[in-house]
C-alpha cells in the first residue's frame, strides 16, 4: 500500500512539474503604449478603466471624483443648466 501511495504521489508531482516550469504569459501592453493622445492643455487620465482627456469645465462623472483628484480635477461642481457635474 505504501509503494502504491508513493508512486500516485511521483506520478502526480511529475505531472504538476511541467505547469509550474511553463513560462508565464506575456504581458499586456503598457499603459504607454496604449494610451490615448491628447492635445495640449489637456491632461491624460484613466478613468473608470477607460483612457481619457480632461480639461476644466469638461463633463464628469461624479461617481469617479475620487479617481479624477488623482489628476488634480474635482467632480463637485453641478451645473443645474444640463443637469451634470463639470471638472474643476
């Protein structure tokens, strides 16, 4: 019974060996490089995992305001004109 344990045990950790050596996945591209160009006078952000170009008085979402102050930008300011919130 024992040599029958020891041998599932070897054949189980040979068969585990060649997953745990296998090269990991190549990784995703860069933000870098996948980032959006913006013009000057813009600044680069991502937000709500999508890449975007802020600027002041640009519409904004106000349940992503924590990660615009991340930019520098606030998303406290409602404009009751269009009924939406603006960076500033």
């Amino acid at each position: 019974m024992r040599r029958f344990l020891a041998v599932l045990f070897a054949a189980g950790a040979l068969a585990a060996w060649p997953a745990a050596q296998a090269p990991a996945r190549p990784e995703a591209p860069s933000v870098a490089l996948a980032a959006k160009p913006c013009s000057s006078g813009w600044t680069h952000a991502v937000i709500g995992g999508e890449h975007k170009c802020l600027r002041r008085g640009q519409f904004c979402a106000r349940r992503y305001d924590r990660q615009y102050h991340r930019y520098d930008y606030h998303c406290h300011k409602y404009d009751s004109r269009v009924n939406r919130y603006r960076l500033t």
